[in-house]
C-alpha cells in the first residue's frame, strides 16, 4: 500500500481539516507530519464547529489510529487543554492517537523568544503566531533541542533547565528579562499528562502498516507557500510543508507516496506579512472576508483576501506532484457578478509570466486577470453535482484547464455533508 497525502496550495487555511475527516473513513492511519499549534484544522458536522491544532483531523472516527510525527513540533500544554476539549465532546482521543518519540517539545521558553525575537524585527515583522514554533524548530536544527522521548528520562528537569538557560541568555541579548511565572508549572504538569499516554516509535509503526497493508493519509499543516524553501522567503513557516515533508516528517521513503491531494480555496487568502499579489484592499476583498468568515482559527486575526492565483498553484502542484485538487469554499463567491482569475503576472520589464520569481518580495508584479460571469446561485443548497450551475462549471473548467490537474472535490459549505465530489474528471 501506499501513504496518500494531503496538502495546502496556498498560504494556508485551505481547509484542510474538512477534507481530511471526508475521505478518513478510508483509511486505517491519518497521521500529521509538521508544523505544530501555529496550524488550525477546523471540522464542523452535526452543526458544531470544532478546531484541531496539533491533533490530526481523523481524531473522530474511532477506527482510525491518529499518529503525531517526528516532524511535528508538540506543545505539551496546548495539547493537554485540546485533549480535553475533545473529552468533554465524548471523544476519548488517548485511545487511537499515537505521539512520536522523536516529536520537538515546546518549551514555555520558545514562545518568549518568538515575541522578543519578533519585536527586535521592528516593522520587518515576520507575522509570527508568537507560539514558540520557529525557536523549537531552531534549537532541532541546532542540535540542542528536547523531544518528546526525553520526557521518559530520568534527567529530563536537569535537560530542560540547560536548555531554558541557554534560551535566558538568548533574551537578555535582546534586552530582556526570561520570567515564565505559572507556565512553567503548568508546562510540567503538561508532561505528566504526556507521559501517560501512547508514545512510540512511530516510524515503525508506519512502516509495519505499509507492510501489512494498512491505508496512510498523511496531513500537512500550513500551506506549500508557506514552505521554508519554496514559500515566499522569508515570511514563512518554519518546516517543510511540501510532500518531502511527509517522508522526513514520518520516517517514509519517497517510493511509497501514492495520491497527492493538493487543496486550494476559490480565492486567496493569507494571514499574517508577506507579498500577495491578488490581495483585494477595497470593499470587494472585505466582502470576501465577511462571506468566507475569514478570521485566524488559531489566532483569530483577520486574514487577508484576493482573487485566486493560478500561478501560484501551477508552482505548488509543480512542488508537490498533485494528483487531485480539491477547491474549498466555492460558495464563498456566490454573490459576485464577476470573478477574477489571475493567470499570469507583468513583470516591470513588460514581460508577462506564469512563473514566480526568486523572490515575490522583491519583484513588482502586476496580476493579469482572466474575467468570468459569477454564478448568482446559493451552493451551499446544492446536494448534487450535476445541479451546478453552468457558470461554476466554466469556472471550474476555466481552473481546469490551466492547472492540469483535475478537481475531484468541490466543497460548498462548511459542514461535513456539503461536499461534492466529481468522478471521471479529464482534463486537457
């Protein structure tokens, strides 16, 4: 067998989650390969919403096993309090979810550094979510950092209070004080709960699937331009959130990737600083924001909105190997006369491309735009899809067409139940 997964396309918040809990059913293991609370899956079904941060998205259907990854960086604490959201909606989550050894801890320590390191950036801010991600991610690099497994030594205070030195020298450089106060506690109470449930090797446990034959569905978190290497450098994450992340984040070789599903909304969004060519600073991309309730689930920050970027897409279905598009949030743009699709970009010398630059901070780019007639149809009515309107299905053809990849899942609505999906797609 092999392990399928599941990818953003954009600058995140594609929706992720929703599509990971629909086609769970099918698998035997999900299992989530990086980043850490900075990601946000949101699932609604049975008219509640609920917000995965570190958890994967299959949590919910106890036949599934639920693996947290090597490359995933955990914070004990956050984790605690999700668990018990997740007990308190009768979903006893101890029971199928299985935590690397080899997964970075998050100190309380990380998260100050992440505030003093990105205050020191003044008005070259990175956007940080401020949750201690970049810092762990940078002491795994260094070599110096503490992972799950060490919690099961007997010298775990001793390690962490070297490592917590080290990050108070770090923030007097800058000029300020390290006082953790109360979450030092808690962060310790984190781990005895940690320490109580199942932590394993997972890179064999993975492995023995495959073997015996188990279905995998790997879930990224964040989104391809986001990526450490190929996102918009240096308002990035700080892992690698293409397919590669999935083999080093889980201890999988490259030959036993099968389907990539690479999600992507009907429009752009991104929060946080960083360059955004469609981005829409009128009436039209607060409209957008308003009717796609386009707030961080996370953090709650409002995200910035724009027309869809086909650029963009080619290069992360290029990164990635995408096998199917998902499009999330169609329903979105049902209020609009007229959609606009950038397909290429203007170049300063007049040159027109579909290829990104070395570096879409420095490089002026003016979108071209491709202009369609909107649908005026409420989607999120719609149960079938061969009652689409005609003007969607253009669109979606219009997508199509340039991506060359089929869109193989159309979502209309937040709810589990509002998601279409269309068989025997050929495309070009």
């Amino acid at each position: 067998m092999a392990v399928d997964i599941l990818i953003g396309l954009q600058w995140g918040d594609e929706g992720k989650g929703k599509i990971v809990d629909v086609l769970a059913p099918t698998y035997d293991i999900v299992a989530r390969f990086q980043g850490g609370p900075n990601a946000g899956h949101t699932l609604e079904f049975e008219g509640t919403k609920h917000v995965l941060h570190q958890i994967p998205s299959g949590i919910f259907h106890p036949h599934i096993q639920n693996i947290i990854g090597n490359g995933v960086v955990l914070d004990p604490i956050v984790f605690r309090t999700e668990m018990q959201k997740l007990q308190d909606r009768g979903v006893d989550a101890a029971k199928n979810l299985f935590i690397s050894k080899k997964a970075s801890l998050i100190l309380p320590s990380h998260k100050v550094l992440d505030r003093v390191s990105e205050e020191a950036l003044g008005s070259g801010k990175i956007g940080s979510t401020l949750k201690g991600i970049g810092p762990t991610y940078q002491d795994k690099i260094g070599r110096v950092g503490l992972r799950v497994g060490d919690i099961l030594a007997p010298d775990f205070k001793e390690r962490y209070n070297k490592l917590v030195e080290r990050h108070r020298k770090t923030v007097e450089f800058y000029g300020q004080s390290l006082d953790l106060g109360e979450q030092e506690q808690t962060f310790f109470e984190a781990v005895d709960y940690l320490r109580s449930l199942q932590l394993v090797d997972s890179e064999y446990m993975i492995n023995e699937a495959l073997k015996s034959g188990k279905r995998i569905l790997a879930e990224g978190a964040q989104g391809s331009l986001l990526d450490v290497d190929f996102g918009t450098y240096p308002f990035v994450t700080s892992s690698t959130t293409l397919v590669a992340g999935a083999c080093t984040g889980l201890g999988v070789a490259p030959r036993h990737i099968g389907e990539v599903y690479g999600i992507f909304k009907a429009y752009c969004t991104r929060v946080g600083s960083g360059p955004f060519p469609t981005e829409l600073l009128d009436e039209v991309g607060e409209q957008i924001r308003q009717a796609g309730r386009e707030f961080g689930s996370t953090t709650g920050r409002p995200r910035r909105c724009g027309w869809i970027d086909l650029p963009t897409l080619k290069y992360s279905i290029m990164l990635n190997g995408v096998t199917q598009l998902n499009m999330m949030k169609a329903d979105v743009l049902t209020e609009f006369d007229t959609i606009k699709v950038c397909t290429h970009y203007k170049l300063p010398s007049g040159e027109i491309t579909d290829q990104l630059p070395h570096s879409l901070e420095t490089e002026s780019l003016e979108p071209v735009y491709a202009e369609l007639p909107g649908w005026k149809v409420d989607l999120n009515l719609i149960d079938s899809i061969e009652d689409l309107p005609e003007a969607f299905n253009n669109y979606l053809s219009f997508v199509e067409e340039h991506l060359q990849v089929p869109i193989t899942i159309v979502s209309v609505g937040p709810d589990r139940k509002s998601t279409l999906k269309r068989d025997n797609v050929q495309v070009g």
